[in-house]
C-alpha cells in the first residue's frame, strides 16, 4: 500500500529521494566549455554564454553542407571573446573562371562575445555578441544568451536578430522605439562595419543543452537552431527538416576535440578543434643553452680573492675575459664595466634572453664568482639600439641567499631596483672595443589570405640580414632575399581603387624579381634626455617605399603612459626592389599616445593620429592583451578621411594579430618572436610606412611589472 503524500514518512522519503537526485546531478562534472561549428564556444550552430579559459587560442574546422568554416578564436580577457573566419561556399564561386578558377567563394568575418553577467547560484551566465560585425555582413547576427548549469547539464536559452534568428519567431520589441527595426537591410558584402543592421529585423529565439557523460572525453549536445535556412546569403537557401541538431565532442586529449553533428535532420556534420593557452605557455627546456654558472663556495674564494677597499687597488681581473663569459653565458654583450663605491655596473645589451630576469641572474652568479666580498651591489645598464634604458641594480648578498634557499623570491624582489640610467661619475674598468658586424641566414616567409585569385598566396624566401656599426649608435642595416618558391604568379587581381596605389601593387612587387633588396637603412640613436629618446633613419626602408625620417618618444620609467612623434618623406620603389624608384613621393607622419591599463591585466592601447601614404589623414587604434609571459593578443582599426566608396571593399582598414616569444618554441634561448597578422584586405588607405625599428620596442624593459611578474626566471 502507498503512503500518503501528506504522511511525516512519506515527504521523508520525497525529500531523501529528490537529495539523492540532486547529489547525483551535482556528483558529475559540469560540461567543459567547447567550439561551435563557428569556433566560438557554444553548442552546434548557436552560442552559448560561455567563455574559454583566458589566453586560449583555438582553430576550429568545420563541415555543414555548403559550407566550409575556418575560425581562429582568440579569449585575451575572460570576459571577452574574438574570433575571425573564412567561409567557403561550395556551391557558389568567388569570381569569373578567368580569374578565380573553380575556387568556392569565400567570406571573411569577425565575431565579438562580451560576458555581461557571470553565473552564481541562481543567477545564469549571460552574454551578449556580435557575429560577422566586421566583415561582409552576409551571415550577421546579433544576439544575447543566458547559460545555467545543472550538474552533468548546461542549459542555453538566446534571442538574435540577423542570421542566427532568420526563423523569426516574433517581431522586434525595438519597432515601439523605431519603425526601421521592423526589418534588417540586405547585406551588401563590402567588408564594412554592419551597423546600419544592426539589431533590426524579426526576433528568433535559439538555446540548447550539453550534457558531460560519464565518459569523461565524451560531451553529447542538443540545440534548437533560430534560423530556419530560408533566407540564406546570395539567395542560397537550404532545406530544413527539423530545427532540432544533435551533436558530439570527443576530447582526444586536452588539445584536440573532434566534432561530430546531425543538423536540419538530414546533414551530417564534421568538424575539428586545435587549442593551446598561450597564457599558460612556458619555455620547453633549454638544452642548447650553457648551464648557469655555479655559485662560488663562500670561504675558500674570499680567501683567494681577499678584501680590499677598490677592484683597482685589488688582484688584477681578467675584465676581457668577464666580458666574453658574460655573452657567452649569460646573453650580454658588454659595452663598459665601472664602478662606483661597492658597487659595479655593467652596460651591454641583452641579446639572448626573453626574459630580464634571467639574464640578471646568470649576470650576478658570473659577477659573484669573479668579484671580491666588498662589492655588496651588480647592476646592469642595459642598452638597445646603442642606448641606455634602464638600471636594474641587485643586492648581492640577498641573491645569493636565495639562490641557496635562504629566502623566498618575494624577499629577493624588495632588493632589486629598477632606475633610469644614471648621469653620475663611475671608475671605468673596462671598456669593450668596437663592435663592427653581425650578419645571419634566414628563412622569410609572407602570405595573403583569402583573395579571389587563391585562398593561400604566398612566398618563401633565403634571406641574409646584416649590421654594420659605424658607432654604438650609428649603423647600417641591410636584407638581401631570393626567392625560394612563389605561387604569387596566381595573383591577378588588382582590386579597384580610387587612392594613390600605395599598397595594392604588391603582386608587381612579390614577381618582378627573385633576387631582390628589401631593405638597405642607415640608423642613428641618441638618449636626448632621463626619459626622452630619437632616433633617424635614411634608407631602402621597406621593399615598397625609401626616404628619410625620424622619431622621438618620450617614455617615463615606471609609468604607464608613454608619447612619440613620427615624421617621413618616402619616395615609392620600382617593383624590382633594387635601387631604382616610381614617381610617388609623400610626407607621412604621425603622434602617438601609449596607455598600459588594468593592475591584474595589463591592456595595452596605442592611439596614432597624422598623415598615411595615400595622403589621408586619420587615426588608427591598436589594443592588445599583454600576458605575464610576453604573449600578446590584439586587434586594431584605422580610420582616415577617405570614404567607403573611395577605400574600396572594407571601407577601413582592420585587422587582428598575435605575438609570441619564438623562446617557447625552440631549445636555445632566444629573444626574436614570432608574429601572425590577419587583415582581411590589403587596400590603399589607412597604409603606413615600414621601418626596421621603433622607439617604443626598444624601451619596452622601461616596464618593470614585465621584470617582477617573471622573476622567478632569476636563478635559471
């Protein structure tokens, strides 16, 4: 017989059973955030709020028929996510058979996913974004979404406007505000920002789950699509069986996700993910790098060395052989020794490594083992481009107490000062003699992305690069590359443009000649004062443009804010990249404001007004994720007085880039990084002159929170 629901027993046993439910639910990992067929984090064809771990760089590949989509998703901020694609349409082509072959179409886009609220207890994540915002606008959508977790589930619930919502379940609640929400103007497919549509058209209601099974790697994935595939981009409209996806992610390991889908009840889809956190990235293990050089055992070495109250007045050192024990170990290249009281300063440049901190360490264990027990302070001056730019003096007896595990790092931090370089007297002791050359091979590689002559032009390169120093601060720098192999012979489209061509002739310029000199730049260098640095230049400046110039920034230590002033007359190059030239010239020259914001994140933005080489005048905005370990993230627009129609296709300049240090790839310490960029058309205006060097790099050790943030790198 059945108890009563109303009996104590029996509302005993509900409520034992409903907790044991609940337990059971929240027993079971929540599922893990995971890629779209769109890249971005979501279910199959929709987004869900949701958010990846910050500093993720993530490819995604998918296979919906027609389409094909390409996506890199960048999450620099934990609160928002970037992501830029190519579409290709199989059964639609990019051009005229002349030009493009049977290549499919391609579109090019940019997302944006901002999180507006993160998910407590009773409250749900919610998010608001953008997809296609920067690009054609033929898949444009708008759209806010709300996830909640419920153990072993992740519900999802959105509303769009634009592709997302094309279903248009019910009319836009913006019409009581404007009429013109009513309905969302075509997407004309030039590349502009897709403003006017923005928020317009009918409503489409989208929103799904996942669910983590048991099987760790495996997430199941149920969605009901808001878009009904009735209104598809260049009238390419698909059957819809069932607004109901279902879909799978295997997690092959923690980088590699495979995509498996059923979507409009009778397509398959495929797809794949590759991931890494390029914030969590470390250095792989040195092993072409020398050891560090062990510390000196304290007693004996005193003994041998004895106290004695100046280094000049002491045993003879073997300065020249400090000096080549210092590069060789520890990165630096030593202009002067000196010394002022108990305390010696070394200037050189730090060619080797990534990290300040490292290269001081491995400084003050060479310096240790070589100086007497009365030098109780090492400093080193470093220098770039022949200049000094900061001061970092360290306590020697609290290094070597942490190096022999007597104190903790954070000890050692509050006896490191970071100065500008001092104008005072110092004993020399040494004096490096003249540096005159450096040279090395290398490989060179460039490509263009997307275009209706191929989807992947590009060129690799032999190239031989070399400095000829005149002075510490006057040089001659030169590339010479031969072309190894090309396929730009494929680019024949020349896109129309109303400006001066002072970009778009590039295929002239990538196969005219194989053997070529892109660069050829005479440089000076000059601190003018404690936080102000110039620099002048003349020259083959980039393979495109030659002329003259200059710079000079004004950076404080220690401050967040830096300004700089650019100026150039530049006289265009004939294709052959030799030493002959076309008949455009133009004066080019711009201020610019640097901004480091945030305490816990650093965001980095430039702002630069002035005059670009098709004699436009404007502003571009760059701003980028600075991560603790020297990985950045950013994007950046330009805007000039040039209109739409006269820009061409885009109608601004834009483009997304990533920087890493080459020093996470290789087994030898280095400083060079490797630097993607993707702007999805090369057009005439919003164009800049290229030059080998810039101010504001070359000061970047002027910021100490890069030094304390990787300190630990100090006993490496």
């Amino acid at each position: 017989m059945i108890p009563s629901l109303r009996t104590p027993a029996a509302r005993l046993a509900l409520a034992a059973l409903s907790l044991s439910i609940s337990s059971a639910l929240y027993a079971q990992n929540a599922p893990a955030p995971t890629a779209s067929d769109w890249g971005g984090i979501g279910l199959l064809q929709t987004p869900t709020a949701r958010m990846a771990d910050e500093g993720e760089l993530a490819f995604t590949a998918s296979h919906t028929s027609p389409y094909s989509r390409y996506n890199i998703v960048l999450q620099p901020l934990p609160w928002m996510e970037g992501a830029f694609r190519y579409v290709s349409v199989a059964n639609r082509r990019y051009g005229p058979e002349w030009l493009s072959g049977n290549q499919n179409y391609k579109d090019k886009s940019i997302d944006l996913k901002i999180r507006l609220l993160q998910e407590s207890r009773w409250v749900p994540e919610v998010s608001a974004g953008f997809r296609d915002l920067g690009g054609t606008g033929l898949f444009s959508s708008e759209y806010l979404v709300a996830s909640k977790r419920m153990g072993a589930f992740d519900a999802s619930l959105g509303l769009a406007t634009g592709y997302i919502g094309n279903r248009g379940d019910f009319r836009n609640p913006l019409t009581s505000i404007d009429d013109r929400f009513e309905t969302r103007p075509k997407a004309q497919g030039t590349g502009s920002l897709n403003s006017d549509g923005m928020f317009r058209g009918p409503v489409g209601v989208f929103g799904g789950v996942a669910y983590q099974t048991p099987w760790e790697p495996l997430q199941l994935k149920l969605e009901y699509d808001g878009n009904d595939y009735k209104h598809e981009p260049q009238q390419n409209n698909q059957r819809q069986r069932s607004p109901f996806n279902v879909g799978a992610t295997y997690a092959v390991n923690k980088n590699v996700h495979l995509h498996l889908g059923w979507e409009r009840g009778d397509l398959a889809m495929f797809g794949v993910t590759l991931r890494t956190n390029l914030a969590q990235a470390s250095s792989m293990p040195k092993l072409l790098d020398p050891p560090p050089v062990p510390l000196r055992q304290r007693k004996d070495a005193d003994e041998a060395v004895g106290a004695s109250e100046s280094l000049a007045a002491s045993a003879p050192v073997d300065w020249a052989s400090v000096a080549n024990q210092l590069d060789q170990n520890a990165g630096l290249r030593v202009q002067r020794i000196s010394q002022r009281g108990s305390e010696v300063i070394v200037s050189g440049e730090q060619r080797r490594f990534y990290y300040p901190a490292q290269g001081l360490g491995r400084t003050a264990r060479i310096l240790d083992g070589k100086l007497p027990s009365d030098i109780s302070w090492f400093t080193v001056q470093n220098t770039r481009l022949g200049m000094p730019i900061v001061e970092t003096s360290i306590e020697r007896e609290s290094f070597v107490d942490h190096l022999e595990h007597k104190t903790e790092l954070s000890s050692l931090a509050g006896h490191i000062e970071m100065t500008p370089p001092a104008a005072q007297y110092r004993e020399t002791l040494y004096q490096a003699p003249p540096h005159r050359f450096d040279g090395a091979f290398n490989i060179g590689y460039q490509q263009s992305l997307g275009g209706p002559d191929g989807f992947v032009l590009f060129q690799v390169a032999g190239t031989y690069s070399a400095n000829v120093y005149l002075s510490r601060n006057l040089w001659l720098s030169g590339t010479v590359s031969y072309n190894a192999y090309n396929n730009y012979d494929k680019f024949r489209y020349d896109a129309p443009s109303r400006l001066p061509r002072v970009r778009t002739n590039l295929r002239q310029y990538m196969t005219t000649e194989d053997l070529t000199l892109p660069s050829l730049q005479l440089t000076g260098t000059r601190r003018l004062g404690r936080d102000l640095y110039g620099m002048a230049y003349a020259g083959l400046l980039e393979s495109m443009y030659a002329g003259v110039g200059g710079e000079v920034l004004y950076r404080p230590l220690n401050e967040r804010w830096a300004v700089g002033v650019e100026a150039n007359w530049v006289k265009q190059r004939d294709f052959d990249q030799r030493l002959s030239f076309r008949d455009y010239s133009v004066a080019t020259g711009h201020a610019s404001f640097y901004y480091m914001w945030g305490e816990e994140r650093r965001i980095v933005s430039a702002l630069s007004a002035g005059r670009y080489l098709a004699k436009d005048w404007g502003a571009t905005l760059a701003v980028s994720r600075a991560f603790d370990n020297g990985v950045t993230m950013g994007a950046y627009a330009t805007k000039t007085d040039v209109s739409s129609k006269d820009f061409g296709e885009g109608s601004f300049d834009k483009g997304i880039y990533v920087s890493v240090p080459f020093d996470f790839l290789l087994p030898r310490s280095t400083r060079a990084r490797a630097n993607f960029l993707w702007s999805p058309l090369y057009r005439d205006g919003g164009a800049r002159v290229g030059h080998t060097y810039s101010l504001y790099q070359a000061t970047s050790e002027r910021d100490p929170e890069f030094f304390f943030d990787n300190l630990d790198a100090i006993s490496k």
